[in-house]
C-alpha cells in the first residue's frame, strides 16, 4: 500500500466526506461502496484516518470540536487545503458552509482534510525494537479419533485423504465441509486454531461454525440419535439449521435439537444465530443470541434461562447465571466478520483480544491505564496501526521490543 494522500479539488474532498458519512450512516449503495473502498486501498493514511472517522468516539470528539472551532478557520483550513491542488478555487459563500456546519457530511470532510494535514507532523509512531508481530489467519489442525493431526494451512481444495474412510471437503481457503456425510459409524473429529488462527466448519447438517483464535470444536461426522451436540472450547459463532427443516427436507427423522457444550453449560438450540465465548481466561461463558431462540442449561440444570435476540447469557466458572442486554450484537460478532470492534473498552480488554490474533509473546503493563477506548478496526492490519489508533486518543503509548509490548501512560 501507497503512503501518502492529497486532495486537489474542494469537489474530490467534499465526495469522500460525503462517503465516509454515508457509510456511517449506512445508506451506500454498491458502487459507492466500491468508490469508498478504492480511496480506502489508495494509501496507508487513507486507511488509518478511516477506522478514526467511523469510531463513535471520533465523531463524538469532532462534533464537540468543531462546534468549537471558528467557522471562517475551518473556511480558511478547508480552502488553503484545495489551493495546494490546483490554481483556482470556486469560491463558495460563507452561507454555505455555516448551513452544512453541523451536519456530518461536513464534520468528516473537514476532518478528512485536517487530519491529512496534521497527521504529516502528529501521528504517533509506536516504538518498535527487533521482532515482528504478525496478524493471525487461517490456521488450524483436524484432529481424527485416532489420534491424527492434520495441519489445514497450505492443504489443496478438494476431498481430504487417509482420514479413515470420512469424507471431509476443504472447500475454500479456511473452511471444512462435512455436509451430508454417511460415515457407517459415530466417530468424533476436533477442529482447532491456534493463537492467531480462525477457521469456518460446515457440519453434517449443514449448520456453520466459525471457530475464534485458540479454541476447539469436537463434533460427530454425522448426527445420529436423539440431538446434534458438539462440544466448544474458546470462541465460536454458529448458524444453526432448524430441525423442522431437516426433517422437511427428510435429512432427520426426528427432532433432533442442536446442544453446544461447554464445561457444565449447555446451549440447545432449535434453530437460530448465536456466538458463544468461553475462553479459560474470561470470567464467565458468554452466549450472546442475534437470531432465534437459546435455553441456557447451566449446573447440570439447576439453573437454566431461555434468551431473546438481543440477549446475552452469562454462567458458570463461579458465576451466577444471569441475561444481560447487548448494546451492540454486531461488537460481539465482529471477530467473525474480520474486525477488531472496542466500545468503551479498557485497555486490558484490548489487549487480551490482541494477544490471541497477533504473535504477542506478553503484554506488560507499566501504569494502570483508566481510560475506556473505542476503535474499529480490521483485523488484518498490523499491530503497530492498532495500538498507533489507539495512541490517537492521548490515553495510552506503546513499546514494542521483540513481541512483547509494553503499555505505557
């Protein structure tokens, strides 16, 4: 990717304003869409400012400084900016730009080309010294009942051989299929990603996994009996189908609810859309319901809840079983879509998630850091454009020395 960006028209600045504001406001249509994306791709700097502009926190933070900042400044900022690019500029009444003042179309574009500015001279450079971190991808290994470790990564597309007669499908780049498979008898598979690994697994039933960084999903290669259960270790989002439509479609004779294990909790399902995040290091397992309908069976069924979209259950590991609203479903799913999504987020929480996608060896805090953060970003960025995003807000400075980073005040 480039570095570097300029604007040489007050036309060019004003449409990526309006973009960005657009995809904020969510009102894109493809082909915009597709013009964001080339602006976003163009530079380094086009990527970074970016992920600012769409963090709540930025434009929170913009609207109350720019309600601060003299209009015929910004005027003046907005129109020596265009005059760098070309000779003359169509002069636009101050009446103009005092109507658009508060809106976020012209928040953004103002910010797009003063930031453009001051990030030349003021964007923070973390600290890097010998090693490299790298993001995470699709990683993992298959591991068959007797005991056989495949690693998936550089596998070819197509049927998996030597896996004891079970057909099993890499499909695509990061994905298992093992739809409609008749292995004669009930063996088990495990599906595991490393730290800095994701996969996605098709089930026999046609049901979706994606499996989060350092977690495991053992499963049967078929579904036979009374309930299709799986059992989960570390993260996973699932997209279940319903049994009433395996049946309809004469895949299942009977109604065979879908149950995911984890430890003492058990999460049936009918059919329905939910992430599951039970890490060892988290205080509690958290299933979080987009679509459907979950009962959460926790103790071996002395307490048990049934959630509604929008729901998050919290149980076991010494904690009470207890149904929160989410604020936010698309900020627990993020991972699955490619994205880092922090709201009001501590420090630890950020780096907790970091230390399981890039190569970290440890984290060491040398201050205790209050401030809550928001940011978004992909998760196939480096780590340095991360903790440089987060470096933006004045709350916190990093070190990098070999893959151990350092949280400094």
């Amino acid at each position: 990717m480039k570095s570097g960006s300029s604007f040489k028209t007050e036309a060019e600045a004003q449409r990526i304003g309006w973009l960005v504001a657009g995809f904020v406001q969510q009102r894109l249509n493809d082909a915009e869409r597709d013009e964001l994306d080339a602006w976003i791709t163009a530079s380094d700097e086009n990527q970074v400012l970016f992920e600012e502009l769409i963090s709540p926190a930025f434009i929170e933070k913009g609207k109350q400084t720019y309600e601060a900042v003299d209009a015929d400044a910004a005027y003046e900022k907005l129109k020596q900016r265009i005059q760098t690019g070309e000779r003359k500029v169509k002069k636009i009444k101050k009446a103009t730009i005092f109507s658009i003042a508060a809106s976020l179309v012209f928040l953004v574009t103002v910010a797009v080309i003063y930031q453009m500015n001051s990030r030349k001279t003021n964007t923070p450079t973390v600290a890097v010294a010998a090693g490299t971190i790298e993001p995470g991808g699709n990683y993992a290994e298959l591991i068959t009942e007797n005991g056989k470790h495949v690693t998936l990564a550089g596998l070819k597309n197509g049927l998996i051989d030597s896996l004891d007669g079970v057909e099993v499908l890499k499909t695509t780049d990061g994905q298992l299929s093992y739809l409609d498979n008749q292995h004669p008898a009930l063996v088990y598979h495990i599906l595991r990603t490393p730290v800095g690994g994701q996969y996605r697994l098709v089930l026999p039933d046609g049901s979706l996994v994606w499996l989060n960084a350092g977690s495991s999903l053992r499963f049967p290669v078929r579904f036979d009996g009374t309930e299709r259960r799986v059992e989960l270790m570390g993260e996973g989002y699932f997209e279940i189908v319903p049994a009433a439509k395996l049946i309809a479609e004469g895949k299942q004779q009977t109604l065979q609810p879908f149950i995911v294990t984890i430890d003492d909790v058990d999460v049936e399902v009918l059919g329905t859309h939910f992430n599951v995040n039970a890490y060892k290091d988290e205080a509690g397992i958290k299933t979080t319901l987009l679509e459907g309908k979950v009962k959460i069976v926790h103790g071996n069924g002395k307490d048990e809840v049934v959630l509604k979209p929008g729901e998050q259950a919290i149980a076991g590991r010494g904690v009470m079983l207890r149904v929160e609203r989410v604020v936010s479903t698309e900020e627990v799913i993020a991972w699955k879509n490619g994205w880092f999504d922090f709201k009001n987020a501590s420090i630890e929480q950020i780096m907790q998630q970091a230390k399981r996608w890039y190569s970290i060896d440890s984290v060491v805090y040398t201050a205790n850091i209050k401030k809550k953060f928001d940011a978004e970003i992909l998760r196939s960025e480096s780590i340095e454009k991360l903790l440089s995003l987060l470096e933006l807000t004045g709350g916190v400075h990093f070190t990098i020395k070999n893959k151990t980073i350092y949280v400094l005040p």
